[in-house]
C-alpha cells in the first residue's frame, strides 16, 4: 500500500471509511452494522493490508468510539481524520464548542492531538463565517490538530472556499458518475496549491453494483448508464468494483480514496484492486461519455430518500 505524507502526517492511498462501524450505511447494505467482534475483524485487515489513514466523523454513531477501542494497547501507524458538526450555536459559542468536541474526540479516540479535522459541512462557513476560521486558526496554533479542512457536499464553492492558506485538505464524492471536478481540473489545481484531496462515495454507496431492474423510483433515469456500464465491465474483463476504483485511481490530484466496507472479506477484495493496472485512456473516455447521461438526483445520495 502506498503511503505519502503531506501537510505533515501520512496518509495511505486507501482510507477505511468507518462510517459502517457506527452506524447502518449504503443503498446497497446486505448487512447493517458489524459486531465489535466483526469492526475489530475489518480494522485489523486494514492495518494487515497496509492501511494507516482512517476517516470518522462524531455525526457516525459509535465509529470513533470503536476505532478507540481497537487502537488502544497497540503500536500502530495510523492517521485518525475526524469531522465535525455544528447546531445551534452562536457565532460566540463557536470556539468553545469547537474546541470541546475536538478535545472530546481526541480522548475517544486515544490520542493527544489529531492529525486532520474536517468541517463536515461546507455549509458552516457561510454560517459561521470568520468566526469559525479564527477558531479552526487557534485549533492549529494551540497544537491540538495538525491540519483542518472542509469534507463537500456542494462542490459549486469549493474552490472559492478552500483557501490554502487556511485549510490543508478537502474531502469530496466522485466517482464514474459525480466526476465534474476531474473535467474541469479542479481536483488536480487544488492538489497542486498543496492541499490534500480526499475523494469518498467511488461506489456511490453501492449504486454501480444494484441490480438495474430493480432500482427504486428516484434512481430508474440511472439504468442506462449503469447497464453501459456494465457492459464496459463486462467488455474488458473487469468487476464493477475494478472498473470505479481503477477509473479513480487514474485521476490526477488525489490523495486518497475513503473507501467503506461492510465485512473483512469485502475491504480484502478493494486492497487487491490496488495491485491492478490502470485504465486505458479510452476506457477513462467511455466512462465521462456515459455519465453525461445521468439526471442530477443519481449524485446526490442525499436526495435519494426525498
């Protein structure tokens, strides 16, 4: 597994997104939250497969809480990235609140200081504005992190919002179908302003492996470019999971992929994608043909239950 180390901590090219130790996650979950028995299972096939970044978030149940348990005791590398959220607080508030739930993080996690923490909502500049920057400026000054960034969902302001300056890494979706930031070049300018870039949802929380007759209502306008798809799989001998992770993996500009798993045996299958081949530049090409066909609502998950 490859590491690099930027804005100076390391960072595996696969991120285990631990979101599905916390909590029941994915349109496509067969199996709803692991045991303890079962999250120690994946964290320990991580670390066996050379893992070492580890994505979590408050907002993810009992997520930091497990890593917690699983780490302690052991000398391991690993790179802990948290995120988080904000409710009613006022502009005065914000740096206490800030403050107390990175320090509530850090001590559930095990450790003394964390080495990234995400806003988990752009949204919050646009809320807290100045404020809020101050506060995440302090967090660093104080040594209680060593990087902070923002984790997108409306990738419109990202790069407006995402000021070097200030924030060290951004964490976004993109995949086969959600992939305008890799036309455009945004993914690559903003890696090379030195920020690390965190790329989540490849699978697009399991919609490129359903079944196609038998999506739900919102997602029935996804069916033909998922059966092209397909077919591409099908046509040059590779999984679903082999045709998104490898088309990722061929961008420019990204750190990392924050990929989830439900069982060991499915983080085994991703980490042996690694060891594959690139795609050829006309596969790469067929695949931003098909996903100009797919309507709005297909990459926003957060529609999806509306």
């Amino acid at each position: 597994m490859k590491v690099t180390e930027k804005n100076g901590y390391k960072i595996s090219e696969l991120t285990l997104g631990t979101v599905q130790l916390g909590i029941p996650y994915g349109i496509n979950n067969k199996y709803g939250m692991p045991s303890d028995k079962q999250a120690a299972d994946i964290l320990q096939t991580a670390i066996n497969g050379g893992i070492i970044s580890f994505d979590t978030a408050k907002g993810y149940g009992r997520s930091e809480a497990v890593l917690g348990d699983f780490f302690k005791g052991k000398c391991v590398e690993k790179t802990l990235i948290t995120k988080v959220e904000f409710e009613n607080e006022t502009t005065s508030e914000i740096k206490d609140s800030l403050f107390a739930k990175v320090k509530d993080s850090a001590e559930v996690m095990g450790v003394e200081k964390l080495p990234l923490v995400l806003l988990h909502s752009e949204n919050y500049l646009d809320t807290y504005g100045q404020f809020l920057i101050d506060a995440l400026k302090e967090l660093k000054s104080e040594g209680l992190v060593n990087s902070v960034g923002i984790s997108f969902s409306d990738k419109s302001k990202m790069i407006e919002l995402t000021d070097p300056e200030i924030f060290d890494s951004v964490q976004i979706p993109a995949n086969m179908f959600d992939n305008a930031e890799i036309k455009n070049g945004k993914i690559k300018e903003l890696s090379d302003s030195g920020i690390a870039v965190y790329v989540r949802s490849v699978y697009l929380q399991g919609l490129f492996f359903m079944n196609t007759n038998t999506l739900p209502p919102i997602l029935q306008s996804a069916k033909p470019a998922l059966d092209k798809l397909h077919a591409l799989a099908a046509d040059n001998n590779l999984s679903m999971a082999a045709l998104a992770l490898s088309y990722m993996r061929a961008i420019q500009g990204i750190t990392s992929l924050v990929l989830g798993c439900e069982t060991p045996s499915q983080l085994e299958d991703s980490l042996s994608l690694f060891n594959m081949p690139l795609l050829s530049q006309s596969v790469v090409d067929r695949i931003m043909e098909i996903s100009q066909e797919v309507e709005p609502v297909v990459i926003r998950p957060w529609e999806w239950n509306k």
